[in-house]
C-alpha cells in the first residue's frame, strides 16, 4: 500500500472511529431499520450526536425539524432538548409520522412534547411564530434547503442555531463535475450562508455533513 493508500484508509479509520463514538441503542436503531423499510433516510449517527449536542448546549426548549422522518433525529434532538422541551417536526408522509410517534412514545417521551405536523413545510412553517424557536434543523427536499433557510431565520431567536443535514450530500458538493440537481441546490446554499452577515457558519464533516450557523 503506497503512502497516499496508507493516509486514506487512516482517514477512513478516524472517519468511522468519530462516528460510531457515540454510540446508538437499541431504540434509534430500531428507528432507523423501521426507516429502510419505508424507504427514507435518517440522519447518521455522527450528525445525530452532534444534533444532541447543540440542543443541549444552548438549553433548547422550541426546536422545529424539517422531516421527521421515522424519529431518528427527533430522538437525538429531544436527548439534547430541556426536559421541557417541546419539538416541532414537519413532514409530508403521515407514514413515517406515525413510526416516529411509535419510537417516542418507546423512549417515555409525553406526547405534548413531540408537535408532529403533516404537510408541506413550506406550509407550515409560515404558520410558525417569528423568533420563538432555539433551534432549527433543515432536512427534507433539498431543492427547496433555499427556502428553509429563510424560514428558519424568520423562526430563529438571535443566539438560536440552524443544523443543515446531507451538507456534503454524499460527497457530491465537494466535486465540482457532480451537477445533479439536489447537489446544485445544497452547494447554492452553502455558498450564500457563508457570505450572509446573518450567521456564524461552520460545515461540519458528521454523518453526510451538518452545516451548523448561529443567528445574529
């Protein structure tokens, strides 16, 4: 093995390393087998954690996610999230809604802290209060990431923090050859919040990649 061989697969040691770190139990796998069979993709453990983290870090008490897929990231977030805490979680399958509630009523999470609301979050969320929230996590159709962004500055407190998940969307973003659609969109929008003087911003290379930035 040359030595270029020899650094990639240290990188690729560390890369696992890092996210199996935080180790996931039995209830968020269940969750995310229960999400392979219905066909969507949860967050990854690495992003997950980091999701557990920022919520803890600043206290959060309103958070709002944009998929909720089949909880996976809610339970991660409601771990971080004050005790209570209450998680606002758009998505148009009332499918998946339906697991998700199943997973947290399995973590002994109360029903009134887990806000699970069916339909297009582009919807929705103008129905949101301005300012009310601590956090944000952006998932869903990644053509429309453009437009959650600017939802989620409307929703965010100053101090309140947004989490972009599939930032590097499968190492896509990072190749300038890759010109698919979703990939267009993501990299637009990495591109513009690093130059927009309403966030601190930071790309964080967890899970399929988090791009994290705080409101001014």
């Amino acid at each position: 093995m040359d030595t270029d061989a020899r650094a990639l697969a240290a990188n690729r040691a560390s890369w696992d390393y890092a996210e199996a770190y935080v180790a996931e139990d039995d209830l968020i796998a269940e969750a995310r087998a229960k999400a392979e069979e219905v066909g969507c993709v949860p967050i990854l453990a690495g992003a997950g954690a980091t999701l557990r983290l920022l919520a803890a870090l600043i206290d959060a008490r309103h958070v709002v996610e944009i998929g909720t897929g089949t909880g996976v990231s809610g339970l991660w977030l409601l771990r971080g999230m004050r005790e209570d805490g209450v998680l606002t979680s758009v998505d148009v399958e009332a499918e998946h809604q339906r697991h998700a509630r199943e997973a947290f009523t399995a973590e002994g999470i109360p029903a009134s802290r887990a806000r699970l609301i069916t339909g297009r979050a582009l919807e929705v969320l103008p129905r949101l209060a301005d300012a009310a929230y601590d956090l944000v996590l952006v998932d869903g159709d990644k053509q429309e990431y453009a437009d959650y962004v600017e939802e989620a500055a409307r929703l965010l407190r100053t101090g309140g923090v947004m989490a972009i998940d599939n930032s590097l969307w499968h190492d896509k973003v990072a190749d300038p050859a890759q010109r698919d659609p979703d990939t267009i969109a993501i990299r637009g929008v990495l591109t513009a919040l690093r130059e927009d003087e309403r966030w601190v911003v930071a790309l964080l290379p967890v899970g399929d990649g988090l791009l994290t930035a705080v409101r001014r």
